[in-house]
C-alpha cells in the first residue's frame, strides 16, 4: 500500500474571534495560549510532524502578529543569548521555517471557510493540499495530520468524529458508507444539518486533504446561509468523482472556539507538564 505525502498546508485564520471579545480587540484568536503556546503554533507544529514543508496563511485584518509570531524577533534573541538563556532561544529557533516557505494572503471579505481556501487557490499548485483549522485542537501521541497523511490514497480525506445529538447542527455532517478500520467511505456531506434531517452524528472535524479539483469547484459553487461558501458544499459535489474519506482519528478534541473548549485544553495539557501536572492535579482535587 502506497501513501502520497503532503506538502502544503492552508491555515484559515481570518476569523474575528467575537466569542473571546474583549480579548481578541487586539490579540488575534489563534494566538490565544494552550498554557503558554498559541493555538496556531500546535497547528503548525503537528503540520511540520506530518511533512508539510509550505504554510500558507489565510488572513484578515489585525492578523499581523501572527506574522511576527513566526519571524525573528532580533532585540529578544539577542537579550536572550546576552543572558545565556539558551532553552528559551531553542524555542524561538522552533518557529521559524525556511525562508520562502510561508506565505501569507488576504482574505478580504469574512464569506466563511470555502472561501478562504479558494483565496490560495493560485499558490497552492496542481497537487493535493492540507487544511487545518487553530481552533480544533487535538491532543494525541500522533498527530491527527500525521495520522491522515498515513492512510492517504488520493482524493479527498476529512478528519471525522461522533457527536452528541444536541449539538449536530453546528457541524458538517456525513452520510457514511462501508467502514474499514477507522476508513469510513463518505457518500456525502450536509452542513449544519437539523437533528430530524442529519444523516448520521458524524461529525467533520477541523483537519482535510483535499484534491486540486475542489479548488475548481469553490469557484462555481454559489454562497449558502449569510453570504458564505461552506468548504463542506463543494466537498460534497466531489462525492462520486473521487475517493472520499472520513477518518476517525485517535486523539481527544478540544474546540477552542469556545471558552469551555479552550479552559479544557489548557487543563488537559498543563496535566501533561511535568513542571506543572502535579501542582495543578493537588489545586484542583482541593478546589473541587
């Protein structure tokens, strides 16, 4: 069994982040900390673990400190080296990738997820594309990418979970066909379906491989509720003309889109520092 490797990552992070007002005034939602590193940075490091040598950026207004995020910051650096603090500077070496291989693109209207991943449509070339989206944060051994990427064949692949019955309607979800391990065939995708009108409880979650052909298909697909073009509805139009499949990752989801979401995964991941764990484990067996 051959896999196909992945080269190029599109990260949609335009959005205004409204429900972590008043914080995001100024401070661009991905960069809120998961204990003390951004959202964005996770997704960029889990798309480095998966191979992924181009990060394109999709961006908005008041995004540019994601741009310094992943630049050198050369008055640090060297008040850092002066100080002989050598971790820190290992973990700024981190975020910088190799000149040429970022890039950054204006989205330039909020018309939802769809469009932000056609905005790259001229830079992302004639070979399949990752997309990973800041806000689902996923906590595994494995990286739910890394984990795709293994058991990619071509076509399209999105990353799928089983949700709760009250909260179907805030996804895409899919019409399952035959399962094989975790591999279940998708024979089709409705975005935030009704409970009575849902076809299963299975969920898209914030990871695709998508084929160049749906770039093509964004650009002829017409805008759904609020003016936006929902990347599930063109996926959906690729049903049948390509594989398709859904991937049930291994790994715990946090949405850090929303407040609870984002407290559960500072938790979770501060449990797994070891200069951290067992202080907060003691804090929060007193407090509860």
């Amino acid at each position: 069994m051959s896999h196909m490797t992945i080269k190029t990552v599109i990260f949609p992070v335009a959005g205004l982040g409204t429900r972590f007002l008043p914080v995001t005034k100024s401070i661009p939602k991905e960069l809120l900390p998961v204990v003390d590193v951004p959202l964005i940075q996770l997704a960029v490091e889990e798309a480095v673990e998966a191979g992924c040598e181009r990060f394109i950026f999709v961006t908005g207004r008041g995004k540019g400190a994601i741009e310094d995020h992943f630049d050198h910051a050369v008055e640090l650096e060297r008040s850092l080296e002066a100080h002989g603090k050598r971790d820190e500077l290992t973990q700024l070496s981190r975020l910088i990738r190799t000149p040429g291989s970022v890039q950054y693109i204006r989205q330039q209207e909020p018309a939802g997820l769809g469009h932000a991943v056609w905005c790259a449509r001229h830079v992302v070339g004639d070979e399949p594309v990752a997309v990973i989206l800041p806000d689902d944060v996923i906590k595994a051994p494995q990286g739910c990418l890394r984990q795709m990427v293994d058991r990619y064949e071509g076509g399209n692949m999105i990353a799928v979970m089983e949700v709760e019955e009250e909260v179907v309607s805030r996804y895409g979800i899919v019409t399952p066909g035959a399962q094989e391990g975790r591999l279940v065939d998708v024979r089709g995708l409705v975005e935030k379906p009704s409970l009575a009108e849902a076809p299963s409880r299975l969920a898209v979650i914030g990871r695709y491989i998508i084929e160049p052909e749906v770039f093509q298909v964004l650009g002829h697909t017409a805008r759904g509720r609020q003016g936006e073009l929902q990347l599930t509805d063109s996926l959906a139009q690729r049903v049948g003309f390509a594989p398709f499949k859904g991937y049930l990752f291994e790994g715990e989801r946090f949405d850090c889109g929303s407040k609870l979401g984002h407290l559960q995964a500072n938790v979770a991941f501060a449990l797994d520092r070891p200069e951290l764990g067992d202080a907060l484990r003691g804090w929060l067996s007193a407090v509860l």
